[in-house]
C-alpha cells in the first residue's frame, strides 16, 4: 500500500513542485501544494488507508491550495501591456 505512505506524498509534491518549474504557469503548483499537505496529514495518522480517500483529501486540498494561490496572487487581466516610450528615447 504505498499511496497510505507519507513520504511517497511528499516526493510527489516535490516532484509537481519541479514540473512547474519545467512549465510554468501555476498548473501543478496547486496539485504539489495538495500533495504536501495530503503527505503531512498522513504523517500525523489519518487513520483510513484507503486509497479513495486518499485521493479525495488530495483533491480538496489541491483545489483549496489553487483558490487560496488565485486569491494571494490574483488574476491576470488578459490584457497587454501598451509602451508609450522607446527605451532608446
């Protein structure tokens, strides 16, 4: 049963946490958030070691860490940036 082990969680999140760096653009960093957190409460005991479990707290934590990271760092606005001088002016 290796998904009721907490370290297996962390590794994951860490590796989530370099594929954003390798794509960036806050796609996998909710999911390593959710990780994480999913692996640290697995350290303190979640009792169950059901693997649907398992996979529905990280989903919660996952979607909460993404709101949480939409609310710190906002939301792009989709529109561009205009220059109204020349950096050679």
């Amino acid at each position: 049963m290796m998904w009721s082990v907490w370290w297996v969680w962390i590794v994951a999140g860490f590796a989530l946490g370099v594929l954003e760096v390798l794509a960036p653009g806050f796609i996998f960093l909710g999911f390593a958030a959710g990780a994480l957190a999913t692996g640290v409460l697995i350290g303190f005991g979640i009792p169950d070691d059901s693997l649907p479990l398992l996979l529905f707290i990280f989903a919660v934590l996952s979607v909460l860490a993404w709101l949480g990271m939409r609310q710190i760092f906002g939301v792009r606005s989709g529109k561009k940036r205009a220059w109204d001088k020349d950096i050679n002016d």
